[in-house]
C-alpha cells in the first residue's frame, strides 16, 4: 500500500468514526459523540488537505 492509499484509508476510517457517533448520539442524546464526530471530521479534513498540498508539484525558485 502506498502513502496515498493509507492516507485515504485514514481520512475512511475517520469518516466512519464520525458516522458511527452521530448515530450514537441519535440514539443516546449525549452530546460527547457530537464533539467527537466533529474532532474526527476535523481531523479528516486535515489530513485530506496535507495530503492534497503533499500532491501539487512543487514550484522552482
């Protein structure tokens, strides 16, 4: 696997989290899985955009 695909993976996985507590938080009301659904959505936009910057060819000075 290479770095790209790990870091997909990743941001997947992160995403999944998120997904996995809204839902808990629909069915318990505790508003603690909303704070962590938003960290992991944070957390994917993060590296999605780190690895997009990682991506673009790099300007000559």
């Amino acid at each position: 696997m290479n770095n790209k695909e790990a870091s997909i993976n990743k941001v997947d996985e992160l995403v999944n989290r998120a997904q996995l507590a809204i839902n808990d938080w629909q069915c318990s009301g505790d508003v603690d899985y909303v704070h962590k659904a938003y960290a992991n959505l944070q957390q994917a936009a993060i590296r999605l955009t780190l690895s997009r910057q990682a991506a673009k060819p790099k300007r000559a000075s």
